[in-house]
C-alpha cells in the first residue's frame, strides 16, 4: 500500500466515514457428553442378591397364625441353637419372616458394607423397631457372596388401634444401612490390554463418534485403538503409553468428551397422564381438529309407598336419566417449523387435558406429521 493511500485511509476514519469492524468474543463450544455417561464397560456391573430372614422385636406386630413358614423358621433355627421347639407349638408375634435383597456393586472387595431392603413377605403389619437375623445373601446362582444383620429403619409407622388407625409411608418395607457385610468379591471382568464398552442406549451414530473421538485421544499416525463393532459396542485397545496402567486408561478414557445425539422421544405415560418430552421436537404443517363426547347415565331411586289399609307392598322405582353433551370442536393450525412445546401450549391455552394432548400426539403420530418416537409406558 503506497504512502498517499494511507494517507487517504487515516483521513477516511478521522472523519467517521469509516468505522473498524468490532472484534467478537469466539463463540464458546457447547459441553459434549462424557463417554462413562455414554457407556459402561463390559464385564463391570452390579449384581443383585436376595436373601431369606427374620425380623425379631416387633411390638406384636409381626406375623399371625395364618403364615406357617415363619414358624418353621423360627424353629429350626432354635434347633441349630440346641433348643427343640416343634412349629405348632410357637405363635410369636413379634417376629416376621422377610425377603432381603442388596446390589453388590463392582470389584466390592470382601469386607465392604453396603446397603440392604427388607420387606415382609407375610401378614406382619409393621417392622418398625425390628431387627434382621444373620441372613446369607445369595446370587442367581445359589453362591453366597454377603451376610446381612441389624436394625431396620423403615421410615414410617402405624398409629392407632381397631378401626382408627393413621399409616405414615410403608411400615412393612424397610432398609439396614451398611448392613451387610461382603464375604467374597464379585466376579467382575477387566482385560489386561483391550476393552469393550456397551453403550447405554444403541445408535448407531453415537458409537461412530465416540470411536471417533477415543482415536482422536489415544489414536497414533495409522494405528486407531478404537472402532465401533456395532450400535451397542465399541472395541478398545490399550495403548503402548499405558502398558501396565488399565486403570489410568480406563480413567482418561471415561473423561472424554462425545458429541453425542439424541433421537427425539416423547413418553406418555396414560395411567397417570404424564407427558415428558423435548421442546425442540418438530411438527410438520398440520391442522388439528379435537373435540368431546360425553355420554352421562345418572340413576336415582324412589319409593313408592300404597295407600294406608290398600293391602299393597312398598316398592324401590329406578329412574334412569341419559344426558349427551357433544362439545364443538376446536381447531388448530400450526405452520412449518412448529415445536411440540408450542403444540401443549396451545392446547393448554384452550383447557384441554392432559389426555386430550395424548390423544393428539398419538393421532400426530399416525398422520406422520410428528417428527420423534412415542413411546406409551
């Protein structure tokens, strides 16, 4: 640029003609998914236990005579004790007989306390103050992998007697915090040198970029330590820098970053006539035309009394009144790129219910002119 055209340039901005461009802040980028959200490695799960006890010190509100197998229980744990009692000859109120179950989480090494849930599986009436007999705790299996024992907490109670009685929650399910202890570890699998990860829910695109992004991390100059197999599993190869350090591996590999999709999903539950669903969810250009048909059967009784000395019987008459009440219908239009937010709103606007707007959805669905899943729970 030659000197007059500077010259010409600085006079320009002196006298505001022109202006210098602002500088922009860069736009930050949105936060991606961590992949332990994503995934979970295959083989590292929770196990489920369950187990068979009894709850004892019940202020007589644990089992009746109706259940038999409480009895036995009890029974023949005095006879392990050096005490013979026979079944019919016991009627303790005070003990219940329960079902005991706890998850037993990963690499849960032999001495780990975790939680337990108590619940009766008789006619004991609350386990408040109760507190569970040594109970082994079992796998599918039949292998014994905890034993539980202590103080029942239920959070709850019954108040009153006869028919005047107040419940607060569920008296007769509780749980024993730390109350099992762990007798042998769990039979988790982890590789020396290769991984698999399970996504959490299948897509196929999300396993391309979550392998994607793993190469990205870990990847060397035409080596991939990472493919997708499938929409489910993504296969993972230790890399030489951790040779020895699965552990460190496995902890930088859940810290990255996916970009992960979603697919647009509405659940309804009908039963409760609950809606979840995204604002962002598309509609195509469509008209709604929704109204109510309500048919009212309404049923009253009088009596028909003779006349005194007529020798007649007095006698119950049914008269059934029938009402229909057709509400006219209402409409609405909804032009392209409407949202199923902007949709619920409308129909909240104009007093429908909640399962006048599933019954919309579900006929959205079926015309094709709503772009997500519907998924009735």
């Amino acid at each position: 640029m030659t000197p007059k055209i500077q010259r010409a340039l600085a006079a320009i901005l002196t006298a505001g003609v022109l202006t210098a461009a602002p500088e922009t802040t860069p736009a930050r980028p949105q936060p991606g998914t961590k992949l332990r959200d994503l995934a979970a490695l295959e083989g590292v799960r929770d196990n489920q236990l369950i187990g068979y006890g009894l709850v004892v010190g019940l202020a007589g509100t644990g089992d009746k005579r109706q259940a038999v197998f409480p009895a036995q229980t009890l029974s023949n744990m005095l006879e392990r004790m050096g005490v013979s009692v026979p079944p019919t000859a016991l009627q303790a109120k005070n003990t219940a007989a329960v079902m005991v179950t706890s998850t037993l989480p990963a690499f849960a090494q032999p001495g780990t306390k975790i939680d337990v849930t108590v619940a009766a599986m008789g006619d004991a009436v609350n386990l408040q103050g109760g507190i569970l007999l040594l109970t082994p705790l079992k796998s599918a299996a039949g292998q014994v992998f905890a034993a539980a024992q202590g103080p029942v907490v239920t959070g709850g109670f019954i108040a009153g007697q006869a028919g005047a009685t107040q419940t607060v929650n569920h008296p007769t399910v509780g749980r024993v915090p730390q109350g099992a202890i762990v007798e042998q570890a769990p039979p988790s699998v982890l590789s020396s040198n290769h991984l698999r990860l399970q996504l959490r829910r299948g897509d196929f695109g999300n396993a391309s970029r979550a392998a994607t992004a793993i190469n990205r991390r870990f990847g060397l100059p035409g080596r991939n330590v990472a493919r997708a197999e499938n929409s489910n599993l993504i296969s993972v190869d230790l890399p030489s820098t951790y040779a020895g350090r699965m552990v460190d591996f496995i902890a930088d590999l859940e810290a990255i970053e996916v970009d992960a999709g979603r697919r647009s999903r509405i659940v309804i539950n009908e039963r409760t006539g609950t809606i979840a669903l995204g604002g962002d969810i598309r509609i195509s250009p469509t008209s709604i035309l929704h109204g109510n048909l309500t048919v009212e059967v309404v049923t009253t009784f009088d009596v028909s009394q003779p006349a005194p000395l007529s020798g007649g019987q007095t006698a119950v008459i049914p008269q059934t009144a029938t009402t229909v009440k057709d509400e006219k219908a209402r409409n609405i239009s909804f032009k392209q790129g409407a949202t199923v937010d902007e949709l619920v709103r409308a129909l909240q606007a104009i007093g429908s219910t909640p399962r006048d707007v599933i019954a919309i959805l579900q006929s959205l669905q079926a015309a094709g002119a709503l772009n997500a899943e519907l998924e009735v729970i």
